[in-house]
C-alpha cells in the first residue's frame, strides 16, 4: 500500500526541445520559408507528420521511471514549436491523441515564429493562469521568445508555478548575445521573486533552452536569486552525457531549476536517452541526439536536444 501511494503522488515533469516542429504553410508575418515544400529542405506533410508523431512517442516514451509501471508525464515544457495548429495536431491528431492533455503557449514577436508551449494533464494539474511575458530587444536586436508563465494547482492542493523559457540563441556569438540571455534570466528571477513575495515556500519550476552552460551568467544569476538547477548532474542510460552534443564535445543547453520550496519535493532528474533518440557518433565516438536534418539532408530522427525528464513528489 505505501509504495502504491507513493508512485500516485510521484509528478513527472518534461522539458524538451524537439527542434523546428513546424507546419508546411507559410506564415505572411514570420520567416518560415525554411520549412515550407518549395525550401531546399522540401518540408512536406509526411515528413511534418512524421516529425509530430516522433515528438508524441517521445513524450509518451518519457512516463517509464525507476522501473516502475508506466505513468503518462503530468507536464510537458516544449521548446520551437511554430504555431497553435501545430500543437493541435500534436495534443488531438497524433499518437497523443488519447493522453487527454492539454495546453498553453505563447504568441511571440520571434521572427521564424517560433514559440513555446506547456503540456499539462488536467488529472494531475489544474490550470488556473498563464500569461505571456515579453523581453523587450534593444536596438539593433532581433525579437526573442516570450516566457510562458502558468499558475495552477496539484493533487495536493498546493499551487504549482510554472515558467518556460527558450533564451536567445548564440548564432550571434556567445558575447554578443550573453546580455541578452542575461536580461530573460532578469526577467525570470523578477518573476520568481514576485511570487515568493507573496508565499515564501512557493513552488516554482523553471525549465527550457537557455542557450547557456552552467557557470555561463545567466545561469549564475538565477541561483543567486535561490533557483537550483536539479537537472545539473542528469545523465542519461545509454551514453547520453548531457541533451546537447556539439562537435563532440557534451554539453546541457536545457535545465530545470526549482524553488527552495520545490527542492524539497524533488526525487531524481535524468536525461531521457532511449535508442530511437540517439546515434552513433561516427566522427567523434559514443552516442548523440538522432536529429531530423543532417544540414538540407533529411535524416528522420527527432531533435538535436535530448529530453530532460524530473520527478517531483506533489
């Protein structure tokens, strides 16, 4: 009876970057035309379909824990996803079809058009806010995603706060863009702070794609306003040594950083590594993420990013 009771109170949270999940229609206001039919790419339905359900079995392949029995994932944070009919296919038409969820996502000023969403299970979390929350850029800087910020209650009863990030890229280079990172993670600790003015024992998650490694600044200002990084020591179960590989060389552009509050609920975080979401590395040794592009050549995998997969006790 108490490790029933156990593994009912256990709340598996997701974060994943499933890396350009977008439509085949183009989107006057944005630039889109990377993923279109007529792009050297030659993004089509099947491969945009194809692409939507390897995200859906991800999800659903992330509910298996410590060996126990399987347990749909109560929350999902998903990073590049373009649009609402996007999400709609993935929640109503894929092989998420029967999980029941639900989401949230934003509208953002992003110029691909690339935002990002919270899948949640009405079952085990009750959604009652959210809210988009939009970094300003500075002159001379391209429009970046908006944080999602969700406000709902858990089996317990007790009130869950949310917020998904996906931080400015380096494309621009690591310095240039280091203000900018710096600036989001502003916005979230302001975020943070403001809840716990209200309850200092506050449950706050935050999660996504920071574009940043640990001990880069933004980073280091979100734990010094009391966020810790549970995600820090995740690995994965087949070679997986953090959820970004570049030029061989590991490294976590995705984290998950919880409240003091939180902390105390927190059971185990872990890279979500399965087979069909890695290769072998043939350059450089070991494993990396399957992605669906090696450049303009169509490769079928999932994403360049691998899955964080965190374990509360809520």
């Amino acid at each position: 009876m108490t490790a029933l009771l156990l593994a009912a109170s256990l709340f598996t949270f997701v974060e994943f970057n499933c890396e350009n999940l977008f439509d085949c229609v183009h989107d006057s206001l944005k630039n889109d035309y990377e993923f279109l039919p007529s792009s050297p790419r030659h993004w089509d339905r099947h491969k945009y379909w194809e692409k939507v359900n390897e995200v859906a079995r991800t999800v659903l392949s992330c509910g298996e824990e410590g060996g126990q029995e399987w347990n749909l994932p109560d929350m999902v944070a998903l990073c590049e996803v373009e649009n609402d009919s996007v999400l709609h296919d993935l929640v109503h038409r894929s092989l998420l079809r029967k999980a029941g969820y639900e989401y949230v996502m934003t509208q953002s000023d992003d110029e691909r058009g690339i935002d990002v969403a919270l899948l949640y299970s009405p079952f085990t979390f009750r959604l009652l806010t959210h809210t988009a929350i939009r970094i300003p850029p500075e002159p001379r800087q391209h429009p970046t995603r908006d944080l999602l910020y969700a406000k709902g209650l858990v089996r317990s009863g007790d009130t869950l706060h949310v917020i998904v990030v996906h931080a400015p890229s380096r494309a621009s280079g690591k310095a240039k863009s280091n203000g900018y990172r710096v600036r989001v993670a502003q916005a979230v600790a302001h975020t943070a702070d403001s809840i716990r003015a209200h309850n200092d024992g506050a449950l706050i998650l935050v999660a996504g794609d920071f574009n940043d490694y640990q001990g880069n600044d933004a980073l280091v200002l979100l734990q010094r306003h009391a966020l810790t990084d549970v995600s820090q020591q995740a690995v994965g179960r087949n070679g997986a040594k953090a959820t970004y590989k570049y030029r061989g060389k590991w490294g976590s552009l995705d984290h998950v950083f919880v409240s003091n509050g939180l902390f105390t609920l927190f059971s185990a975080c872990r890279i979500h590594d399965e087979s069909f979401l890695i290769e072998e590395d043939e350059r450089y040794g070991g494993v990396q993420p399957r992605r669906t592009y090696v450049g303009k050549r169509y490769h079928g995998g999932v994403s360049d990013h691998l899955p964080l997969v965190a374990v509360f006790r809520l």
